[in-house]
C-alpha cells in the first residue's frame, strides 16, 4: 500500500488516501482521526478545484500542457502537503524531500484515472 510506503520515507508526517465522493478516507501516521478527517476534506476540495482550473485553462489555452491535472503542493514554513490523484502526504519541510516524495507518488500512481469519480 502506498501509505505505508510513503510513511517510510524520511520526514513524512502524515499520509492517507480519500474517496472523490468523500464518503470515506484511511491514513497513516502522527494525526488524529479528526486531523485525517479534515485533511481528506481538504484534499478532496483542492483537488477539485484543481481540475476545475486546468479545465478553464485548457479553455483558453488548449494544448499548452497543463491538462490533465496531475496533482497539487502547498508548502508553509514548517510543512507541506502533496497530493497525486487521490493520495495525500504531509511533509516537515527540515527532513523530507519533496522531490523524492513527489517522484515516488508518480510513480506509483502513474496509471491512475484522472477523472473524480
């Protein structure tokens, strides 16, 4: 499972995967169940937005290689989240690699749909 796995990593915090109906999510790592809950949430919300302004992007500027989305960051000071289709991580910002976490959510979730359904 790739939560476990990415939990592995050096200075991954958090992780967890969430329906795109948001009727569900699991998780793994140093949240509470109400902290995991409202990241789903989160997550689920910004990853539909995402697709949203690829697609009114794609409106005006067809081919220009922003579609289909493929994920979002959001880095503060002290930490960042990831997502890639519908999995999630938290990162400390002092001891992970965004990159390496990010290469290996590509990875793994290469073959996914790009459709919320």
């Amino acid at each position: 499972m790739l939560t476990a796995e990415l939990m592995r990593q050096p200075g991954v915090i958090a992780a967890g995967e969430y329906s795109y109906r948001g009727d569900r999510f699991s998780y793994k790592g140093e949240i509470d169940d109400e902290m995991a809950r409202m990241a789903s949430i989160m997550c689920r919300a910004t990853t539909m937005s995402e697709h949203m302004q690829v697609g009114m992007l794609e409106q005006f500027c067809p081919d220009c290689g922003s579609s289909p989305a493929n994920g979002w960051i959001v880095r503060g000071p002290m930490f960042t989240v990831c997502n890639v289709a519908n999995v999630f991580a938290f990162l400390d910002n002092q001891s992970a690699s965004l990159n390496d976490i990010m290469a290996l959510m590509h990875k793994r979730l290469a073959d996914e749909g790009t459709d919320l359904v």
